[in-house]
C-alpha cells in the first residue's frame, strides 16, 4: 500500500509591515517544529517591497540569513533582477493552488488585517487562523474596541483623532485627550503591532509628537489612558468552542512594554503561569473566549489583559496572529497546558481544515 504524501503546508511569512523580521523569526520556528511525518513545509517569503518569492528564491533568502537573529528577508536574485516590486503574481498564484492549506505568518498590515485573507477565500485557499473580517476587527484597534464596548468588555477610556482631524483640527484635539483621558497617556497607530509608533505620552509635547508618530504609521492613531496594572496574557485556540490556555504574566524593566522589551531587553520576562487566584484566573480565561468569539476570531488568537492592583481586569487587545517562535508566549502558554510547539502548529493545520471543508458543506 503506497504511503500517503505528507500534506503541502505553505509557510507564508515576512511582508511589509514594520513587523518583517518579527514574522521572519516565527516563521522559522515552525518550518523547524512541524511534524515532517504528516507535512511538508513549503516556505513562501514576501520582501519588505511587497514581492512574492518562489519557495525556492525564499529557501536561498533564508540560508543567506541563517543565524542573524532579527533580519530583514533579502530578495532573490533572480527576483531582484527580474521583477523588482512586483507583488502578487500568477507564478505566485500557482504555488498557492499546489498547496493543501496556507500558514500565515504575516504580521502586521497586509497579512494580519484581512487583505491576506481575502485573497486567500478568492481562490479557496484553505489557511490557518481567522477570516476576513476578524483579520480586519482584529488589526484595527479603533473598530476593534467598538465591538469590545458593545459586547460589554472592560477597555481603557479612549479617543480615536485621524489624519485629517490632527491636520485641521490639532488645538481641538489636544484638547479633548487632556480633558477625557489627562496624563499619562499612550498613543498608537490604530493599525499596528510590536508597539512601533506606540507613544508614551506625559505632558502636551509627548502628545503632539505621539500623534505625529502614530500618524506616520497609519492614518487613524488611538490615544488611550494609561493603565497601571500587570501585563496579563491568555492563548486562545479552537473554532466554535475555542479552549483558553492558562494564563501568562509578563514582567519588564523599560517604561512600558515597547519594541526593546518584546525583542531585545534580556530584562523582560514570561511568568508562566501567571501567579493569580484561582477565581481571577477563571474570570480573565472566560473572558478571553468572549473576546476571542466577539469579533468571530478562529483558530488562534492571544488576549492581552491589564490586571489593576485592585482586581479590575481591562481588554487591552487581541492578536489574531500572535508572535509564533518557540519562545512566544501564544506556544509557551499551551505548552504549559501540555500541548507542544509540535502539536500545536498541528493541531491549528487540523482547524483551518475543518473550517474550509463546513464552508464548502454549506456553498
């Protein structure tokens, strides 16, 4: 009896956000870690230019970075040359189709905020993670605190100032984030992640600079009132009856935990599990799978909390494709529940096909 093929796994990852080199190393983390057994794994990388390598021209990027620890995917040559921007191709089409499901490891704008996904449903793709629309709720902090509020989550006071808005109507707005939120204050790009553009803001200088960074980055900013508490996290995984992992508590040194804490402070730490009572625990993990089926997440996702001093949890975020290394806290969590690095990418490659074959019972 012939042995069946191990099932083509594209393992979609770099991009042009500003989380490039993020997405490079998660990527890496689980070409190394998946069951070879039961997968192949083709590796498909896109430059910071938007172009689309071949497995192979990414094979070659990849032994050309090998041992960097956060670097940029260089360009093959032969696509370099060739076809210098050039994007999404048929060629790159045709890779896809060869595929049984796509893993994606974009993150950031254009793979973590449904543009990706969109592709991907056109041409009956079948891929890990959440859909169009949670990408899109999921990547947009302003929307996505819209939909916390009306499901009646605990979120941080907040204001969202566009571009146009900061353009004509700068004194105003000032205004209205001292008289609704005061000081300290954090600014951020509605679109982003890593906390790139993100502004710890003390006074009206901090603010106006905070803004224009934000800003840079994408053209609606959210300004939020600080919130003093521990930084709690909780791994989410499952489709109609999504598990919650238990929970992560991460502890940094730096004013807030920006860029260098997530990826280059040797100070930063993951506490797991999360030194909390039982009932806190409870809460903060039931609340994570109504934010999780709040914006119809599948799949994946990790809510991050705030925990006061004095027990009041807040929604701070949900990442619909969370940091994937082996030493990412999404992995780290449900190691913890028992579930390894291993049977974790298994198990959401299982998920993204249940999801692709109910959509096709029902069309």
């Amino acid at each position: 009896m012939a042995r069946e093929r191990p099932g083509l796994i594209g393992i979609l990852f770099g991009g042009r956000s500003a989380e490039h080199e993020v997405s490079v190393v998660s990527a890496q983390g689980v070409m190394d870690a998946i069951d070879q057994e039961r997968f192949q794994a083709v590796p498909i990388g896109v430059t910071k230019d938007g172009t689309w390598l071949t497995p192979r021209e990414t094979q070659t990027a990849l032994t050309a970075i090998k041992g960097e620890r956060m670097a940029s995917l260089p360009a093959g040559r032969q696509t370099a040359e060739k076809h210098p921007g050039r994007g999404f191709t048929g060629r790159s089409l045709t890779v896809l189709h060869k595929l049984d499901v796509l893993f994606p490891l974009v993150h950031g704008t254009y793979g973590e905020d449904g543009s990706l996904q969109g592709l991907l449903e056109m041409v009956g793709i079948p891929y890990v993670g959440a859909g169009v629309a949670a990408s899109a709720v999921g990547m947009d902090k302003a929307l996505q605190q819209m939909v916390f509020r009306q499901a009646g989550l605990p979120i941080p006071p907040s204001l969202v100032v566009t571009w146009p808005q900061w353009k004509n109507e700068m004194t105003a707005v000032v205004g209205q984030v001292e008289s609704d939120l005061g000081y300290p204050c954090f600014v951020k790009p509605a679109n982003g992640g890593s906390s790139i553009g993100t502004v710890k803001a003390r006074s009206r200088e901090d603010l106006t600079d905070g803004l224009a960074e934000a800003l840079h980055y994408d053209r609606k900013a959210v300004v939020e009132q600080a919130i003093e508490g521990r930084h709690i996290e909780c791994s989410v995984l499952g489709n109609d009856d999504p598990q919650a992992s238990p929970l992560g508590e991460i502890v940094f040194s730096r004013e807030f935990y920006d860029y260098v804490a997530k990826y280059e402070d040797p100070n930063t730490r993951l506490i797991i599990p999360a030194d909390l009572p039982p009932e806190v625990s409870d809460r903060l993990r039931t609340m994570a799978i109504v934010v999780f089926k709040a914006i119809d997440c599948a799949g994946m996702g990790r809510v991050d909390f705030f925990l006061t001093q004095n027990g009041q949890p807040y929604v701070n975020e949900i990442n619909t494709i969370p940091g994937f290394t082996p030493m990412s806290m999404y992995p780290k969590l449900w190691e913890a529940a028992g579930l390894s690095y291993s049977d974790l990418i298994t198990r959401l490659i299982e998920l993204a096909l249940e999801r692709h074959q109910e959509k096709q019972t029902r069309e």
